[in-house]
C-alpha cells in the first residue's frame, strides 16, 4: 500500500472514532511521511472502549427494568479449582457485572470434582430459568479427567454466552452471526477492528493462530464480514511474507512477541490476542504481560495496534456481559429481541 | 515455483497413483520444460477413484457380512418435489449405493409437502434403528416455505451422512475431524487431493467460494491438514493476484470458467466443484456441462486438475456412501469402529 493511502486512512480512522487514543494532536499540520510514522497515534486501546460498551450496557439494563421491574440479567461462571489465572479472570468479569447490573454468581468447585458432579451443576443451571447465561472458566483446574468439550456443549445453546459450544462455533462457520451467541474474544476483536474505520468488505485479513477460542471464530468472522481471509498456524511457511500482505492482522498463538515489528505492512491494523508473562526483575511483581506481537516495533508501521494488557482483554469480558444482556433480553421478549 | 519443482512433484504424483491419467506415456524421457508442461498429464479422474473406493467399499460390505450376517447398511434419500438436477443426483446415489450393497430407499414427498410434515418424515427415520443414513435433497423443490436449516439439523448427527447439520460443521470448524461426518464434497476433494501426491501440509491453499456444502467445509478440511488457507468470495479483490500464490486451488462458486488459465499457479493442483450448464447446438442435448475454471486453458499451467463432469461429482456421491457404511459399522459395533 503507498504510504498516502495509509496516512489517508489513518486520518479517516481518527476522525470517526473517539475511542482511539493518540500520542499526536496535530498530525494534520504535518506533511513528512516519516515523521508522521513515527508520531502517529494508533493505540487503540480495548480498556477505553470496554468502558464506554459497559456503561451503555448499563444505561440499557436500567431502561428496560423500567418497564420491566423484574428484569435482572444473571450470569453463573462455575469454576473448578483455583488457578490463579482463572481467579483474576473471573474477578474482571464478576466486578465488569456489577457495574452493568448483571447478577453473577461463582460457583466455585473443588478441584476433587468429577465429570459427573461438573455436568450435574451445568444440568442445574440449564434447568434454572432465573439463570441467563452461563460460562464454564477454562482450563478445568480438576484432579480429575474431564472432556473439556463435553463441558462446553453441555451448556444449552441459549444460555451459551461464551459462544463456544459445537452449535455456535457451526452457526458461525456457515455465517448465522444472528441466531446463536458470537464467541466474546473474536466479537471483542471485530468490536476492536470497526472502531479503527477500516474498511472490512475486501481488505486482506491475516489470522495467526487457529484455535477454537480465538484463530478459527476470528477468521469466520473476518470473512462473513467480506474480508479475503488468510489463516495461518504452526505448519505455515514464509509467516513473514504472509503476514506482509495483510491489512488486519490479528494473532492468537500464545508466543511471546513472536510476530516481529517489521512484518507488519504499514498501515494495518493489529489486533493482539496474546497475553504472555514474561520475568522483569524491574517489576515488583516480578513480571510484566507482553503480547504475541513485538509492539514497540510494530507499532511503528501499523495504523492501528492494540496493547497488552489493555487490548483484547477488556473487551472479551464486555463481550461476555454483551452476550448475557442480550440473552436476560431474549429471555424476557423472546423473538422480539 | 521453479519448473523444476513442478516437474519433480509431478512425477512423485504420477509414481503413487495408480488412478492418475496421463495423456502422455512417454514424459519421463523428455527433458524440454515446455513440451513437457504442454504434454504433461494431469487429468485427476474422479470418476476412476471413485470407482475403486465403491470397488473397496462393496469389497468391505461383503466380509463384514461374513461375519454379521444381518448387516446391511441402509441410506434413505428424502426429495421433496421432482427437480430435473435432482432426480440426476439421486439415480446417481441409488446407483452407487446398488453397486456397494447399500440399501438406498427413495422417499419421494410431493411439493406440496410443509415443513410439518417433513420433519415428521425425517423423525421417523432417525427412530428407525435400521436406517443408518438420511440424506435430504437439496434445493427442495416445494410450493410451502421451508427453512432448509431447520431441515438439515433435524436429522440427527449420527445418521448425518451428509455432513452438513449444524453440530458436524462446528465439529469441522474446530478440528474434530473423527467424531461426526465429513461433509462429502468437500471430503471427496481431500480424497483427489491426497491422491496428487502433494504435500499437503505447508503448502498454501486457496478456496474460491464460502458455501457451507463447497467452500467452507473445505476451507476447514485443508486448515486441519495443515495448509495455509485463504478463502476467496465475491468481496475479493484481485482475485487473480491471490489465485496465482495457490499450491492447491479449490473452487466452487457456480459461475461457468469464471477462473481463467493464466491465474492458474504453475504446477498447481486445480479441484473443480462447479457443474453449469452451457447451451450447446453441436450436442445432442442442446447443452454442455463445465466447470467454474477454464479447463482448457488451465489443464496447461496445473500438474493436475479434475474435469467437469467425472471430477468432484463422483467423488461427493462416494463419500456420501462412505460415510453411510461407517454409519452402519458404528450402529453394528458401536465405539469400536
């Protein structure tokens, strides 16, 4: 791409949408295209937008209490064991919840459960009409073995906010984004793509990664949005070359900064779906979060990049709150919705 | 590619497939690089392997049968009206079937058929414990509205042999390749595929077409089997450009040689799925059938391509009974299959 249609580009990008961070208030007084390269603003930052989708979900489930005084929308996230990850997750999601006015309950079992028990408590929460939306958090911490699979499609189809099981990940392959629930981090991610102003229809979309969390849902929804989809794994050859032609890019691999900064073609807009600790004795922590991408170098050829932390992560969780909104209101209207 | 690699992978083909056409006997001792493109032979016969595997398949039917005197394997066609293409299809099926030792029974509904009664049809053949596979024709040619999804996943999943209700899609989608059923077209293009030689994994992979019977499925087939995979539609731009980077070019989109030669990768391997008809005054029918790609033009610069008709058209009817066979085998001995 020349580099005047990026900048052109960049420009529509910034004036749309409000959301988007920038390091540089007066671009347009500059004509150096390197200088705007390196001063570009394009962190586009998923917390900011999270927060603006979580007040207006907010400002939605009190309008319609309004008129339906009964309505509170109800997310059950059952837990086995207690993986650190896992805890600070469910923590961002529980705390996200309250601010909407979503009522979620943790359902926090020992890691002795078995497959059994784990199905009987999902059967429960299938069977409870006050429970909206339910989430089974990943990876199982259980001393026992458990069909991960069979877990997730055990979730009815409609209370499958996590838009995870066989049912959903099938609609969405075949292009019904209307009918089930779209998985929360590839929704966060498309969220994340709009509000950049690119247009979707015909660009070259390159997904890293082809899990069923992140990689294969983000293609599916790249190209039931038009775009020519390229997706990519670990048996990919000439990843750099790929990656070059891409105007989005998103990755998801669980590398750290794998993806260097001079792969990225200027211009594109990178979405970071990896989220890795790496050790920084700097730190009192004594690590810092990177993503799959090296953002200090990328950010200075992509339009648009998004941070870790920061990035993906909040908007997952909006999602989350976005599918269990949206299921309290299917469940109060039915088709209505 | 070089030419020379071409020609290498070309006679690697040639040396492990039996079932390959070649228009020329003789290449081994040529050594000029364009007579041998121009001479090469490449023509990938579907029809020739579909009938060794219903030859395998019958072969299979027959000993299981020495052992399990009562097993016989039992695929209902379900047709709602009398389109012209689709009694083509189905006498195709039944033909197949005869010749395997598959039951096929056609249950031929009038177009005047609802939706109600429909299901009602399909209900009693998933309660059938001796029925093992229902396909239903696709378009169906009736005069009430039905909601052809809602038809497809009706059927239930272990007697999907077509492979395309909601649940063996996410299956697909998500690389569980070994417990549901392998939507047929896009498995018979694997099969062809395979049977060229070509390295699949690594290699890259162009789909033209995101169709949930065509394109999508295969899309997902070639991803799990490790090519990198782009796919192509009506929103794609510079659809030549991409097409010209593509090991292995698989199309389907229903447009008459709308893919011309010269896109064509050299030594690449070119699956058809299109079958359009074009008038034809020199034939006695008044029409001729062709594919979606020029085949003429591209047979030079492919190492091998399938003809329309005899290409993708028997392999889809083989799978179909492929998987009605393994249907039954499941049925017979359960997991031990």
């Amino acid at each position: 791409m020349a580099l005047t249609g990026f900048l052109v580009r960049g420009l529509h990008c910034y004036r749309k949408n409000s959301c988007l961070k920038t390091n540089s208030v007066c671009f347009l007084q500059t004509f150096s295209p390197i200088f705007q390269l390196e001063e570009y603003g394009k962190l586009l930052s998923g917390s900011d937008i999270a927060e603006k989708i979580q007040t207006s979900l907010c400002d939605q489930v009190q309008k319609f209490k309004l008129h339906h005084s009964c309505f509170t929308p109800q997310l059950a996230i059952v837990q086995v064991g207690a993986r650190k990850d896992s805890n600070t997750y469910i923590r961002m999601k529980m705390k996200a919840a309250e601010k909407i006015g979503i009522i979620a309950t943790h359902f926090c079992l020992p890691s002795t459960t078995n497959q059994t028990e784990l199905l009987k408590t999902i059967s429960h929460l299938n069977l409870n009409p006050s429970v909206h939306g339910i989430i089974v958090q990943m990876p199982l911490d259980s001393a026992n073995m458990i069909d991960s699979t069979l877990i997730t499609d055990s979730v009815i189809p409609n209370k499958d906010v996590d838009g995870l099981n066989t049912i959903n990940q099938g609609k969405l392959a075949v292009g019904d984004l209307a009918s089930g629930f779209l998985p929360c981090t590839p929704n966060g991610c498309m969220e994340l793509i709009r509000r950049t102003g690119i247009l979707i229809e015909g660009s070259k979309a390159v997904v890293v990664g082809r899990s069923k969390i992140v990689g294969t849902p983000t293609a599916e929804l790249l190209k039931w949005h038009n775009a020519t989809v390229t997706i990519c794994h670990s048996k990919t050859k000439n990843l750099p070359e790929v990656i070059a032609d891409a105007d989005i890019l998103v990755v998801g691999i669980g590398q750290p900064n794998m993806v260097k900064g001079d792969w990225i073609k200027p211009g594109a807009v990178v979405i970071d779906c990896g989220i890795n600790s790496l050790p920084d004795t700097k730190r009192s922590t004594g690590y810092r979060l990177v993503g799959d991408v090296d953002f200090e170098k990328a950010r200075k050829r992509a339009s648009w990049i998004t941070p870790v932390p920061g990035g993906v992560g909040p908007m997952t969780v909006t999602m989350l709150m976005k599918n269990t909104v949206f299921a309290a209101l299917k469940s109060t209207l039915g088709n209505k919705v």
